[in-house]
C-alpha cells in the first residue's frame, strides 16, 4: 500500500507535468503566431499530433489539403514498431502504402499489431535501406513514379538515400540534424550500415538536404517546430501555394525537442492501434 509521501509524490509530479504542458501549450501558441505573422502561407499553425512523432500529421494534412490529394499512396522508410510514425493517421484516413523498417526487432510487434490491415492497406518490408540498393528495393516493392509521400527518417544516411533517388514523389518529408543554424552546410559521411548511436550525430543541416532536394527539383515548404522534419514539394507542383521565402534560412525551425516531451507526448496514454470498425471492413 503506498505510503502518504509516495502518494504526495505522484501527485505533485503529475502537477509539474500538467504546468510543463502549459508552459508549452503557450510556447506553440507564440510559435505559430509568429509563423502566421511571418507569411500566411507558413505551415507550422496547422501542426498536430495523431501518430507522429510530433506535428507532422498536421503539417502532412495541411500540405496534401493544398495540393488536392485525398487517399493517397506513402512509402515511409523508419517507423520503429509503428504506432509513432507520419503515415498510421494516413491509413485511419484511407490511404495505403508501405513501410520498410531495418530493425528486425520490431516485426512480431508490427505482424500482431497491425494484422488487420496487413496486405490490405499496408505491406511492410524489414530491410534497412541503403542508397547503392534503394531503387531496387523500390522496384520490387511496386512503388510507382506518382507516389504522393515518401518519409525519410533512417537516422543518417537520409541524405545519400535523397541523392540516389530515381523515383520523384509529389511530397518528401526528410529528417534533419536541427543543432546545426540554418545557414550552415554539414553532412554526415556515408556509412551503409549505419545505425543511430543515442547521440545528436543523426544526419545532416536543413541547408545540405535543401540543396540535395532543390537538385532534384523540390522546393523546401516548412520544418515542423520542434526541429526535426524538413518538407519538400515537387517543384511542378508548389506553384504559389506555400510560403514565398523557400530558402533554409526562412523556414528553418531550431531543435525545440521539450515540447515534445511536455506537450506532444500523451502522458499516461500511451498510443495504440486498433481494431476499428472501418478499417476491418476493407
């Protein structure tokens, strides 16, 4: 039976967790003010959380809203066990496609998880993706030239998968290393087998994946907030319906990794899939 200072204890950690919420409900309320301010066509306003990490959902939402896409078609490469990643509220919203994850620990949880919708609205590919073999791999996957999504998130190489891409989807989502300021170049040094080392060595500047994406013809339309996720859009296809200002320095959001923990995160909750009735029924 817990002891009256164990049970003060939880109680007042449950109140410093709901005042750090506060805290940063306020904080993404200023950010968004200040991107609104910026330029109205600036995405962070329309950022929330579903199953992503942080607001790529919403900012995923918002940019498909703008380009007239409605059940589409993603390939997201790194989703961990899935139930945090960009592409599970797209599923609950229709669309379907493939997730292709390196780390072989995950597949029973994904195969029990995630079995109603197994081969239906999603297949899942356990491979690491690797730049000399990701054509290939997209190849035998079926993955088509007019794929709407592709999310990038392998924790390094991200970059030299962007460069070796022969497949030109409508939207790219990129993870990129935020401790790095907007105007500076870095990328890290290609190792195929690379796999994250719990440090902040998890790839490149927003600046070098720009130019790598701007090479390919993609335009830069928002980073999310907290300084993880970059989001490019076909060039042929943006026209001027995001913000006028596409370079890094514009768009650039600093690694604001609290509010992920103090906000984003649903404490006591933790996320889960399923079953729902309209997913079972397809």
């Amino acid at each position: 039976m817990p002891s009256r200072l164990d049970s003060l204890l939880t109680r007042l950690t449950a109140q410093m967790q709901r005042n750090n919420a506060y805290q940063a409900r306020a904080e993404i309320a200023q950010i968004h003010a200040a991107a609104a301010a910026a330029d109205p066509k600036r995405l962070e306003p329309h950022g929330f959380k579903v199953y992503s990490q942080n607001d790529e959902d919403g900012l995923i939402e918002e940019i498909c809203r703008r380009l007239g896409i409605g059940q589409g078609r993603f390939v997201e490469m790194g989703v961990e066990n899935g139930l945090e990643c960009n592409s599970l509220y797209l599923i609950h919203k229709g669309w379907r496609g493939i997730w292709i994850e390196g780390n072989q620990a995950h597949k029973p949880f994904i195969e029990q998880k995630f079995a109603s919708i197994l081969n239906r609205r999603l297949t899942v590919a356990m491979t690491w993706v690797k730049a000399e073999t990701v054509n290939d791999l997209l190849a035998r996957l079926g993955v088509a030239d007019d794929l709407d999504l592709l999310s990038i998130d392998i924790d390094g190489n991200d970059i030299y998968v962007l460069e070796a891409l022969t497949l030109r989807p409508k939207i790219l989502c990129i993870e990129y290393n935020a401790k790095f300021p907007a105007n500076i170049d870095k990328r890290v040094t290609y190792e195929p087998n690379r796999t994250w080392s719990g440090t902040d060595y998890v790839g490149s500047s927003l600046k070098a994946i720009a130019a790598a994406a701007q090479a390919k013809g993609y335009r830069l339309v928002a980073t999310n907030i907290t300084g993880g996720n970059a989001f490019f859009v076909r060039d042929d296809l943006a026209g001027d319906l995001f913000p006028d200002d596409a370079s890094p320095e514009a768009l650039y959001n600093p690694a604001r990794y609290w509010l992920y923990y103090d906000h984003y995160r649903q404490i006591g909750h933790p996320a889960d899939f399923g079953p729902y009735v309209d997913l079972e029924a397809d």
